[in-house]
C-alpha cells in the first residue's frame, strides 16, 4: 500500500507517523526523545527508518520543525533549540538517506496548512493562523497557497511591533511586539512585574507566577489578573485587526497552550474588533475558532504538505 | 492588431490607454474629468468607447480604481470619493457593454502588480508596496501572485496599529496607524500640533502647513520639520519590519508623493532597520527601491492584470 510520513521535530521529542495514502487517521506513530544518543537528526532518521515497512511503498514524506525552513531549497535556516541546525539542507538530507520526496515546512506554518486542510479552517481560501503558548507562532493560507516569503521567514505574526516604544520584552530581543503582550511569556512578565510593585492580589507572596497561576486567579476573580489577561486581549485584537487588514482572511484560528483559556481571552476581543476594524466588511462572514487537531497538527501539516507536494 | 485597455479610475481624472499586444508603450492614452457630465461611469464607458478603433481586436480590458474590490466576483466594494459606486458590479457592466474579459483591482494593489511585472520589482517574487501620499497605501506580491484575501481588502498596510493608545487620527478614523504617523497628513498633522503649541520653527506664522512646506523647512535646517520628518521615517521603519516579517519579501517599493523627499525620509529608516529585524536575513539581500512607473504605474498595473487573466 501507499503510505505517507510525517515528522514533527520538538525540541523535546520527535514524532514519526504514518499515514495511508487517503484520510488522516495514523496507521502508526512513535515517538523518541529529540535529545539523547546520537545526534537529533540521527534519531530522527533511525526513527523514520524503523516505522518503513518492506510492505509500503512512501509516496513522500514531510517534516516539520521549529524554526524557519527556506522551503524551495529545503534548507532549514536555524533552530533555536536544535544545536548545529544551521543553513541545515535537510530535505537533500534525507532525499539521500530515503530516496522519496521530501517536503519541509515551518512549525506554526504547517500547523496553519493542517488547519487549513483537515481543521477548523477546512473550505477556506484565506487562513490567519495564531499559535499562543509561550510565544506567539503565525501561519497564513492564502488564496489556498501557504506563504513563505523569499526565505521561508513569511508570518512572524508575533514578532511585529505593535506598541515599539514600549519596555515589554519579546523573546526575539525586541520590544513591544505582539509576543510580548499576549503569549504566556507577557501574561506572566505583566502579572510578576505587577507583583513587584506591590499589587494586591491573591497571588502575592507565592514567588514568580506563570500565565497558567494567572489564568486560575482570573477564574477566581483577582482584579490583578482580570487586568493582566484583559490587556492581553487588548493587544491580541490589535494584532488580530492587523492581519484583517493585511490578509483579509475569511477564518483566524487560535491554537497553543495559553489559547485553552477561552473566554478569559477572547471574549473581550470579539467585542473589540468591530471598533477597531477599517471596515464592517472584514467581519461580515470571518469564522473565528479555536484549532481543532489538538496534539496532531504538526504531524497533520506535514501531511497536507506531502500530499500538495505529490498531487 | 490585438490591444489591452487600460483604465486608471482616479478622484480628478480617468485615464484610458490603449497598448499594444507586448510592450509597455501606450499607443495613445487620453484623460477625462472623473466629474462632468454625465456619472462617472458612464464618462468611463463613453472614453472606452472613443478609444476603441474597427482595426483592433481588444483582448481584454484593465480597470483600477481607488477603493477595495472583490477581485473573484468584479465587484467595487467602495470608492471613498466616488459617489454611487458602492457594490457596483463592474465588471459584468462593462463585459456586457465592451464584450471582452474586463479586470479589476485597487489601484494600490494593481501599482504593486505593475511595479512587479514591469518596474522597481522586476524578477522578484514576493514584493511589498508601500504608496506614501495623503494616506499610506499597500499592496503585495507573494510567490508572484497579487494578494486580494478574502474581499479584495488585503495589504491595507497603512492600517494597521503601531502605536493604538496614541491620539494621532488615521484618515480611517482610528488612531495610532501607520498612515496616522508617516503619510502627508501625519506629517502635517504633528508638525501643526507642534506649532500650535508654540515651538520654534521658521514655519511659525504660516498658518496651517502641509507636508511639503515641512520638507522645504527640515531642507533649511529647521530642527522641529527635522524632528518631524524623523518621526514619520522612525514609525514608517516600524511598519516595513512588520511587513518583513509578516511576508519576508526580497524587495520593498516605494511610490506616493511623500516618498519623493528620498533621503530625508529614507536615509533614517535604512539606518534602523538592521536594529529592528528578527533576524538579519531578512535584510540580507532585500532590494530597497522607489518606484519606477511613475504616473503610470495604475495603467501598467491594469496592463499587467489584463494579460494575467489572458494567458
């Protein structure tokens, strides 16, 4: 039978799956540490070595990992968790070591193309994806194509400035950009620095807080955390509106950890966007959902690629 | 002989012109009042027809026009200065009327897909427009195709937040733009403010200045025109980092009266930008470029659309 393979590198662990040649349910996955004997890409290939079966015939397999790829070349350009993936040719790589197609994307932008393709943004043309978590990942499907740019480092949407004056910091080193409001990373730098100053609040006294201790005060009513995740939503509309205005998508879909708290998030930014928009028309019909392959939506890009890719 | 059509719908005038089958020269072009007798539209239709000749075989018809447009379906959303033409079904108007394939797009786009094809963009793939004038306009190229989303309303990139708590108005209402900062009327609207609070100027005295009257000023040395001018190029360098790394595109264009100061406006942002980006690929080989098409660059932007449909 045909059989597709998916990879989706962590910096934690790697996961293999493979799929037949239609529908979206693994026949197998497996997953191993990325970190341990040998080299991560090492594992890797031992890893996509012992799921091939003498049965199957791969019709390609697609990777994705996190950090930019230049996808025409195959060529990761950096990882920041991955020591030595650097200007990485990994798809010549493993074209090499496997002798099937081989496909390479992006992380949060895969995760956009699976949502696109078996997710919450099926039947779309136009797709802004956000991934909230420790920071603020974007994938965009356009005009039902996958944008990559010159060198696969298309929709940092979290890395854009939405307030540059500012003294809140970005993971990338920047200031005030999208990533430093609203990822769990800013929810928690707000509510600590907040804390410092002597804020009441039940969360006082029980040392450095993260966005998830911020989360449950909120739940249970402390107005220093109401305050820290409204202003979280606050900015998230902002960058919301931005990509309205730059993509005019017909669906944004949240995915990440810090996305889970629904409401506390978003309820305040489906009231704020129709102040905030250019015109009414860029909400008319906008479907505005949470990601839907949960766990599975790197290994689901991956695939969706792979099938592009041989289509 | 076979010809293209264009059409440049403006608020002052509408310009037809009619090109040959290859090339970028106008066989003849000819302008008419946008307001006179008749509707604008008809004034549209009736110069089509004056331009049409029995010896050529028109292949297809170009139209741009200064307001968002449903590209798929040949619809104008809205033309802010032309009364009546709010979901106007353009193209199936003016099919029936010319019977041949009629294009549509917004004039920002349609100077990005022209400077793209024929200008400042020639041999990249993915270009960023910025047009600099009253307000700050947009329009983008990825992967070689325009950019519409959704409704024709994508790449409104001077509407988008940089600084949302600010009390700086955008022509759209908002506050806090990119437009709100780095158009004409940002630059006049803080140097204005400016005066009207009493700071040195030469430009004290001469009641309400424009942008121009600005630029003359920083020339002579003026330090708040200096100021001002390095404020605009400061937020303007905010806003082409966003479009970097929303789009990573290997050339960035600029158009738009505004952007014809050159280094005033310029020399700042190139300086800034190597300490904005995410990453310094992004700078590594983008081509900086102002606009080449000129005043043309709406006709060879239709020209450009009309033979993308015809291939």
């Amino acid at each position: 039978m045909n059989t597709y393979i998916s990879v989706d590198v962590g910096g934690t662990q790697i996961r293999v799956a493979v799929y037949p040649e239609t529908g979206t349910q693994a026949l197998r996955i497996k997953k191993v540490a990325t970190v341990g004997e040998g080299t991560p890409l090492e594992r890797l290939i031992a890893t996509v070595h012992d799921q091939m079966s003498p049965d199957e015939n791969v019709k390609a397999i697609g990777i994705c990992v996190p950090g930019p790829v230049d996808a025409e070349k195959g060529v990761i350009s950096f990882c920041a968790n991955l020591e030595g993936w650097e200007n990485l040719p990994m798809r010549d790589i493993l074209q090499a070591e496997f002798n099937v197609p081989v496909v390479i994307g992006n992380d949060a932008n895969l995760a956009a193309l699976g949502e696109w393709k078996y997710g919450a943004g099926r039947g779309h043309k136009n797709v802004v994806y956000f991934t909230i978590s420790t920071g603020v990942g974007g994938g965009v499907v356009a005009d039902n194509r996958l944008l990559h740019g010159h060198k696969g480092l298309a929709t940092e949407l979290g890395h854009t400035f939405l307030e540059p004056d500012s003294h809140y910091p970005c993971g990338c080193g920047q200031f005030g950009h999208l990533e430093s409001f609203s990822s769990g990373t800013g929810i928690a730098y707000y509510a600590n620095e907040q804390l410092n100053l002597g804020r009441e609040s039940i969360l006082q006294g029980k040392g450095k807080v993260n966005a998830r201790d911020v989360a449950e005060a909120a739940q249970a009513g402390d107005a220093l955390a109401l305050e820290t995740y409204a202003r979280a939503s606050k900015f998230l509309a902002y960058g919301i509106v931005n990509t309205l205005h730059t993509f005019n998508p017909s669906a944004v879909i949240f995915g990440g950890g810090v996305s889970m708290v629904g409401d506390l998030l978003f309820a305040p930014i489906k009231e704020a966007l129709p102040k905030l928009v250019y015109s009414q028309d860029y909400l008319d019909d906008l479907h505005f959902a949470m990601a839907e392959l949960g766990d599975d939506v790197g290994l689901l890009g991956c695939l969706a690629l792979a099938h592009m890719e041989t289509e």
